[in-house]
C-alpha cells in the first residue's frame, strides 16, 4: 500500500496513521518538545562524540532500543543495592513516562548531540545521583554515585542493547564493531563516574560473571517487574504495542533470571512465536518513526 501524496495538501489515510502513531510515540518518550530537543540536538556544527558512523549511533538509532530498554530495567532490578535506591527515591509509579523521556534524552544527548549537551547531560544525572543515597531493607547502604553501582547499571544496560540489537536489529554489529561499541560505550560511562569500564566484548562478560554473586530477586524488585510487565499506566490502545514490547525483552532475559523476578520461561514459545513479536513490534516502530533512523 502506498504512502504517496494523492493531491495538494492531502495524504493518504496510510499516512495518516504513520504520522499519528510517530506523533504518539515522540510525544511519550522524547516529551512534548521534541521538535525543540531536535533542534538542539541535531541543528548544530558542534561536533559530538562519536563519529556519524560510529556503532554506538547504529545501535542507540535502531528500533531494537525500545526492546533493550525494557530488558535492562528488568536486569538492572537484579541488584539488590541498584533496585533499592530506584525504588526508594524514583517516581516511576507516579510518573513513568517522565523517568523514560529523561533516559531517552540523556541516550540522545551523549549519543547525538554535541559535546556541550553530552556533557550537560552528564551533569544533570550527577546532581539527581548525590540525592539517591539511603539504606536497603537488608541494612547495607547504597548511594547512586558508588562507582560499583554505577558500573553495574552500565554494564546491565549495555548487555541489553547489544543483545536486542544483534536480535532484531537492522543491521548487527559484527567483528570489531562489537569491541568498537563497547569501547565507546565506556566514554559515557567513564564520563558518569564508572572505573575502568570494560573496552571489548570478552570484557563485558567478565564483568557480567562477577556480578553474577550480587544479583537476585527482591520484593521491590519483583513488585517494579510486575508494574513494569502487568499494571503500566496506559491508554486501551497502547497496552497492545506495549505488551508486545515486553513479551519480547523477557524473551531476552537469561533463564537464571526468570524465577527470582517471577518471569515466565517458555523456551520453545519464546524461540518461535518471541521472535516473531519482537520482529513484528520493531518493524512497526521503523514504520512510524521512519525519520528517526540514522
């Protein structure tokens, strides 16, 4: 069916529905002043920093983001330490969609943008973390700035990425792209306050294996996946896309983490009909936000 321009001034019904689903889709996680970030974004000489071909721009461009979010929420909520400041100092339940545009800009900033608003960006995350400090319901304490954390949250969500996009990814990274991205996704995070942030692939999984021994289930850990999976605050119309969404990043989660987060586990379900959905929900984000691609 084609979207072409019928007469002047008008489109087809088609496109219609592809610019109101763009609209809604922009709205709810870049915020009413998209057009204006844009701007600020993108309508600059200011070099950013990475390059325009860098992986890092491949990847944080793709549709897959939507999916790898999702995952690394729900890794991340594995760290007892991580998961209580997020729920003790978070408005996530109150205000879910604000949390999500803050992340999505601050992943636009640093990807994107110039090095003025990478590096504002970076600023903004530091005042809100010297705020997030408190004790968790097992008596240790946490604070948002700890390098350790800080890591973690880092390295949870860069597992994530990397793993939505090799599975529903336009184009996968492969060779030393992989080891590219990771390394550039440190520049961020050295920026944040990570220590010695892993710089290749075979990195990232060492420090994965190292965590291993912190992670488990919490209560708010297991209440904020619940939240996340079952009870969003959304609109009839959106559960669908939505669902879709994180039927396919709990597709993604390892299996050691489904009991501890009380995810379901079909592993014959999730190779066939999982990847189905998480290849029909990207290709319909793609459609919608066809301008968003790099």
């Amino acid at each position: 069916m084609s979207n072409r321009v019928v007469g002047p001034g008008s489109v087809t019904p088609v496109r219609q529905v592809q610019e109101w689903l763009g609209t809604q889709i922009r709205d709810r996680v870049v915020g009413p002043d998209a057009n204006l970030r844009r701007v600020e974004l993108f309508d600059t000489n200011e070099p950013g920093w990475f390059d325009n071909d860098a992986p890092i721009r491949r990847v944080h461009s793709d549709a897959s983001m939507f999916i790898g979010g999702m995952r690394a929420l729900l890794f991340q909520s594995l760290h007892p330490l991580a998961m209580a400041g997020v729920a003790e100092h978070s408005d996530f339940r109150n205000d879910p969609w604000g949390r999500l545009q803050r992340t999505a800009d601050f992943l636009a900033a640093t990807t994107f943008g110039p090095a003025s608003e990478a590096q504002k960006a970076v600023d903004i995350v530091h005042r809100v973390h010297q705020r997030v400090v408190g004790t968790a319901p097992d008596g240790r304490a946490y604070a948002a700035n700890d390098p350790h954390l800080l890591l973690w949250v880092h390295i949870a969500e860069l597992d994530s990425f990397l793993i939505a996009h090799d599975r529903y990814g336009v184009d996968p990274l492969v060779g030393a792209e992989r080891d590219q991205y990771v390394a550039e996704s440190a520049v961020i995070a050295r920026a944040l306050g990570v220590v010695a942030p892993p710089e290749t692939e075979a990195e990232l999984r060492d420090h994965l294996r190292t965590f291993r021994p912190e992670l488990g289930g919490s209560r708010a850990a297991r209440d904020a996946a619940r939240y996340l999976l079952i009870q969003p605050p959304l609109p009839a119309a959106g559960r669908v896309p939505y669902g879709l969404i994180c039927a396919a990043a709990v597709s993604l989660m390892p299996a050691w983490t489904r009991w501890p987060l009380r995810l379901p586990w079909l592993p014959i379900t999730e190779a066939t009909a999982g990847r189905a959905v998480g290849d029909a929900v990207t290709r319909a984000l793609r459609w919608a936000l066809p301008a968003e691609q790099a």
